[in-house]
C-alpha cells in the first residue's frame, strides 16, 4: 500500500524528510495552489535527496488548482465573528475578494463555505455594490483559501494556465502523477490527459479527486479515465452534509472495487497530530478502516505539511496500515 505525505514548511528540512521516508512513506503531494514547480525546486530536490538517502524510490505527486475558486489575498487576516455583516465582491473595496465569474449567479440566502467550511455565511443581499452577507460560523481567514457555494455550480475550465505550465515540466522535476481536483465529468480527465500527451508525458499518473457532487454523480463514468480515483473528503464533506459523508466515501470504494480500479483516501486522517504528538482512537480507526475497505493509497496533507509533528505522523499513519494489512490477512 502506497503511503503519501504533503511538502510543505513543516517537512521542509531534509533529514525530516529522511525519516519520514525511513518510516515508510513512499510518495509525496505538493499543492501547486499557491505554487509553481520550478518555484518549489529547490524543495523538490531536498525531497528527492532524501529518499534517496532512505533508499526510497519516491512519486512526487502535484495538486493542480483546476476548478476551484479562491479569495483574493487580503493583505491582513480577517476575523470574522458570529453574527457579522460582510462585504463579498471583486472589487478592493471588498473585505472578502470573490471570483468575479461567481457573482452574477448568487442570490440572496446561498450559503458561503470559505477556508474547507470551517467559516459559515448567508448571503442577505445582492448588488451593485457586491455580496452581503452575515457569519453564521466565524473564524480567522487569511488569503487565498477556498470559498464554495454549495449547490450552485459555477463553470469554469478544467485546467489553469498554471496547470498546463506546470504539465509541461512535470517530467523535468520527476513528478509521477497528476492529482485533477473537482473532477466533474470524463471531459475534465480527457483534458488533462490530452495536456499530458501533449507534454510527451504520457506515463505520468492521472489521479481523479472527487470532492463535489459532479464528481459523485458521474463516478462510474470517471473511472475508466482515471488511473486512481481520490475520496477527497475536505471539500467533499462541504458538498454534502457532514454526517452523510461515511456513506458517500463507502459507495465511491465500492464502485473502485467493483471495477478494478485503485481509490485513495485522504483529509483530516490524522489532524489532531498537527498540535499533537498523539493522534486519536477515532483517527486510527478511519485509517484502519479505509485499508479495509480496500484503498490501495492513503494520504495525509496538513499534518506535514504544516503540522508540528510531521515525522511522526508518517509513523503512526505506516504502523496503523501495516496492523490493518495484518488484521485483513486473518479475516
């Protein structure tokens, strides 16, 4: 079973890396949200060096931004309170910056999951002077993180421009696959895997993230476009109710295992151990029982990405795979 970590600051140190890989990770994620390849270079190499020196021939795998909308970068982080009144527009003047192309399609009481849902708001207004709306959930919000409209579908194209850059030398930075997030459709796959070809890259994985409830829908139709399908269960779990969210991940596994084809688990399976050095019974059994469901990879982002203890999240996230490896053989 494959093992991910995310790159990031908190896993920026080479002889961290080593660990990790000597605990058993076999691969790395790098976002390219806020990034490019020939940015993270030099972060690439020490990753590379690393596994190396571990012994580990590693996949490197990059997070293109795709369909995703994202808050323009305010220069300060906003604290947003229960009850507040907010300004959401393009515009500067805005205290939240929007994607222009969401705005004419938002009405009055769609609800606004900003930063993975953790803040809350209801639009109550629509104008020529922007969006209004009220925090129903409050939090501090710094830029460029996500912000969704749940049940309402704004069209964008599948790639970015920085998408297609960062294809094109893929190869060079020895990245072995492409994660394509909010897959909505087999053309958001035929698209990427077009780009791919286009690059000359052609052996370069295509992981499909399934985080919306397009890509729940049309599963059965993504699968045969996609090397490994992704349970994205960040975002996933804001397209639809949190508490349906188990169901949604087991029929997604199902229809993998029924048509042959590898799914990976990711999100929040060890975020306790970002401040912790101890993660908890709930969190090993999620990743216990996602390698009983059959998962062939599982992943874990802000834990070492940012996380304090980032070494030890790769060991506790091996040994409880390797217990349920163990545990399935008896069964």
């Amino acid at each position: 079973m494959k093992i991910y970590g995310t790159l990031g600051p908190a896993c920026g140190d080479e002889a961290v890396l080593k660990q990790m890989f000597e605990h058993g990770m076999t691969g790395i994620r790098l976002n390219l949200s806020h990034t490019t390849l020939h940015d993270a270079s030099g972060s690439i190499e020490k990753m590379h060096r690393a596994a190396a020196a571990a012994g580990v021939k590693a996949e490197l795998l990059i997070d293109m931004q795709g369909p995703e909308l994202r808050i323009g970068p305010p220069e300060d982080p906003i604290l947003l309170q229960e009850g507040e009144r907010v300004v959401l527009s393009n515009g500067r003047e805005a205290q939240i910056q929007i994607p222009a192309r969401s705005i004419p399609m938002i009405q009055p009481e769609q609800e606004i999951l900003l930063d993975d849902g953790k803040i809350l708001c209801r639009v109550t207004e629509t104008g020529e002077a922007g969006i209004r709306a009220v925090v129903l959930r409050g939090g501090t919000l710094v830029g460029r993180k996500s912000i969704a409209f749940p049940g309402l579908a704004v069209p964008m194209p599948a790639m970015t421009e920085l998408d297609r850059v960062n294809i094109r030398c893929a190869q060079k930075y020895g990245v072995t696959g492409v994660m394509q997030p909010f897959v909505r459709s087999p053309q958001d796959l035929k698209d990427v895997r077009n780009e791919l070809a286009q690059a000359g890259a052609q052996g370069v994985r295509l992981f499909a993230k399934i985080e919306n409830t397009a890509g729940i829908e049309q599963v059965d139709a993504l699968i045969p476009w996609a090397d490994e399908i992704v349970i994205a269960r960040g975002d996933l779990g804001n397209a639809v109710r949190l508490w349906e969210l188990p169901a949604v991940q087991k029929r997604i596994a199902d229809a993998c295992r029924a048509a042959g084809r590898d799914f990976m688990v990711v999100t929040q399976m060890l975020a306790s151990m970002e401040h912790c050095a101890v993660p908890t019974r709930a969190e090993v059994s999620d990743i216990f029982n996602a390698v009983l469901d059959g998962a062939s990879s599982v992943m874990v982002t802000g834990e070492t990405a940012a996380g304090e203890y980032p070494a030890e999240v790769i060991r506790y996230l091996v040994n409880t795979v390797r217990a349920a490896e163990e545990y399935r053989k008896t069964t």
